[in-house]
C-alpha cells in the first residue's frame, strides 16, 4: 500500500503562559491557552482566542498533548478542531498529531470532515509560538 500525503494547511499559533496543574500520580499536566494566529494553505483565516492545549509530561521523557480550538477562514466559516498527539522526547523533538475537524456540512470546507489528516508540530519563531503542518493522506 502507498500513501501520499498532501499539506493542506499550515497554522501558527500564538500561546499564553501555561497554567500548571501538575503531577497527579499519572504524569505532570499543563493547559496552555491558545491566544491567537493564522493559518494559510487550502484555506485561509485566523485562530479563535479561547482554545488550549492540556500537555501531559511522563517521567520516562513521553508525552501526551490535546489540543482543541476553533478556526475562522477568511470567508466567516468557523472549523472546529482536535489535535491529539504522543511522543517520545529521547527518540524524536518534533511532535505527530492526528487532527480532527468538524464543520458544517453547508460550508465549502465539508470535505474536512471525512478526510485522514496527520500534522507535525514545530516550534515559532517568537517565544510561545508553535507552527503546526496539516497533511491530508490519500
């Protein structure tokens, strides 16, 4: 089997200060606020204020994030989306996700919700920013 993936969408994310829960016997939680940024590829808008990315650091240099949070295209189409990913910081530095979209099935971006979608999260250019890589797999 061969897959191909295509990149549909690079985003840029602004964070705040996170707010840490801490260690809770399964591992060492932080929420970080998503602020703010864009995006551009397929499509084109900025990022909602309001979402945040609950982090989970495990001892053994492995981690769990969860990001959820909202997208507005240039053209006033709200896209949620989910954004989970593992990864293991002694073998790698860049985070894999699996992002997750819902959208109305009125908008022309309906399409993102039947797709497979991978992305790779990198660090900014600035202090508290992420950038974030959406492929589409075929």
């Amino acid at each position: 089997m061969n897959l191909e993936a295509k990149e549909i969408l690079r985003l840029h994310v602004v964070c705040e200060k996170e707010m840490e829960v801490k260690e809770d016997g399964r591992g060492y939680l932080r929420v970080i606020p998503i602020v703010r940024g864009t995006f551009e590829g397929l499509l084109r808008g900025t990022i909602v204020p309001g979402g945040a990315d609950w982090n989970t650091s495990y001892n053994e240099g492995k981690a769990h994030v969860f990001a959820k949070y909202l997208l507005l295209t240039d053209d006033g189409n709200y896209i949620a989306i989910e954004n989970e990913g593992k990864i293991d910081f002694t073998k790698e530095s860049r985070i894999k996700t699996v992002p997750r979209f819902q959208v109305s099935n009125d908008s022309p971006y309906a399409w993102l919700n039947t797709g497979v979608y991978v992305g790779e999260l990198n660090g900014g250019d600035e202090p508290g920013q992420v950038e974030i890589t959406i492929y589409q797999l075929s």
